[in-house]
C-alpha cells in the first residue's frame, strides 16, 4: 500500500482513468466497466479496477487541484507502475467552447508554482502524449460530438479575483481548470503516458452552468473518449 491508496501489488491495472470527483470514478466503475472491485476507499477517495472491452482497466478519484492529483499521480506512478493516466474532468470554458462540449487538452499553461520547483526554476511546458491524443481525436470525430482540441489552463485558485482570465482569452485557450498541467508533470517525470480530457461543465462568463448532480455522473462522451484512447 502507498499513503493515500490501500490497494495490493497488482490491483491497479497499468491503464488508469483520473475523476477529479471519487463519485464520478465510481459512476465509472457501475456503468461502463465489467466486474470493477473495489481496491481502496481511503478518504472516500474510491479506486476500482475492471475490464472494458476485455481489458484491465483502473479508476481512481483525485480529488481538486494540483496539490492532490500530484499525490495520487505520483503514487500511482511510482508505487503501482500505472502505465498510462488519463484525466476524465470537468472545466470552465472560454470560448468557442459551449456547455458540455469536450476539450482535449494538447497542453496545459498554469500560474501554480509546482512546477519551477520541481525543475528549479525552468519553465517546463506540459504536454499530452501524442498517440493517447490522435486516438482520443479519432474516437471523437467517430463519435460526432462538438469537441475541441487545444491549450487548457490549471489554476491554482478555484475563485480567482484577478485578472487573469482576460490574459488566458487573448491567448486562445479553451477551459480553466486545476490538475492537467501536474499531472502531465507528472507523467513526463515518470516517462509515462498521459491525458486529459474535459467537459465544460460551466461558462467562464457566468452564462450557464450544469448541476452537481450531471457533473457527478452525465459526462458519458469524456469517459468513452477516455477509454478508446487507452485501449
């Protein structure tokens, strides 16, 4: 067992889907995995390994921000040898970006300082990896849903008064939201496979919004997109 996760050696597959929320991972697990178990529950922060179309796959919550899915993609990484980490979240989107649409994030900008700190001081640029991100452009096309492929942000402040937002608009980028960038860190630190994929679950102008309830358990595309990439 590491810290924050009780599964065994073996129990998490070398493919794994992130949930920011452990709800969604076990939304997750009922619907669209075959006979998930239940591998740790640690902080109710919930992890399941299944099969989807014959394969092992894992899911496991995160929790919000860089701070928190660092830990889990660090001990998933490290301690469990998880192989490809794919984010299945919700964002806030600029536009062209409408109401449950889907980013694929190509690259994650962000204003945390995490990741200077692990490169003393270098302006590391995190990237997805290429083929999980052709595939999962691939199955989106297939699948006939808007979806948009591009720069996302992670920020460090969920309320941010500043004005950031405005500089982010004028560099074209698609959703706000709080973990890509660590994760993709991450992933290149431990030369594993990673991506993220998001719905706008909210308008970064206040316009529209979805329920905690569709946020839980609504965002089917992401997670098929997710799962056809990883397989």
């Amino acid at each position: 067992m590491s810290t924050h996760i009780a599964a065994k050696p073996g129990e998490i597959a070398e493919i794994i889907l992130l949930p920011g929320d452990p709800l969604r991972a076990k939304w997750i697990a009922e619907n669209l995995l075959e006979n998930a178990t239940l591998y740790s529950s640690v902080r109710n922060m919930f992890g399941f390994t299944g099969l989807y179309q014959g394969k092992r796959i894992s899911v496991q919550g995160t929790g919000m921000g860089a701070p928190s899915i660092g830990i889990y993609a660090y001990e998933l990484f490290h301690d469990y040898g998880v192989q490809t980490a794919i984010r299945v979240g919700t964002s806030g989107g600029l536009a062209p970006t409408k109401l449950r649409d889907v980013v694929i994030a190509m690259a994650a900008s962000t204003d945390s300082a995490i990741n200077r700190r692990a490169t003393n001081g270098l302006d590391f640029s995190p990237i997805a990896d290429y083929e999980l991100l052709e595939k999962a452009v691939a199955k989106a096309r297939t699948m006939g849903i808007d979806f948009h492929v591009g720069g996302v942000v992670s920020g460090d402040l969920f309320y941010d008064e500043t004005d950031s937002l405005e500089q982010w608009k004028k560099l074209g980028i698609l959703a706000l939201e709080m973990e890509t960038s660590q994760l993709y860190t991450l992933a290149a630190r431990f030369g594993r496979k990673a991506l993220s994929i998001l719905t706008v679950s909210d308008l970064m102008d206040g316009s529209a919004s979805t329920s905690s309830e569709e946020r839980e358990s609504g965002f089917r595309n992401m997670v098929e997109i997710a799962l056809a990439a990883a397989i």
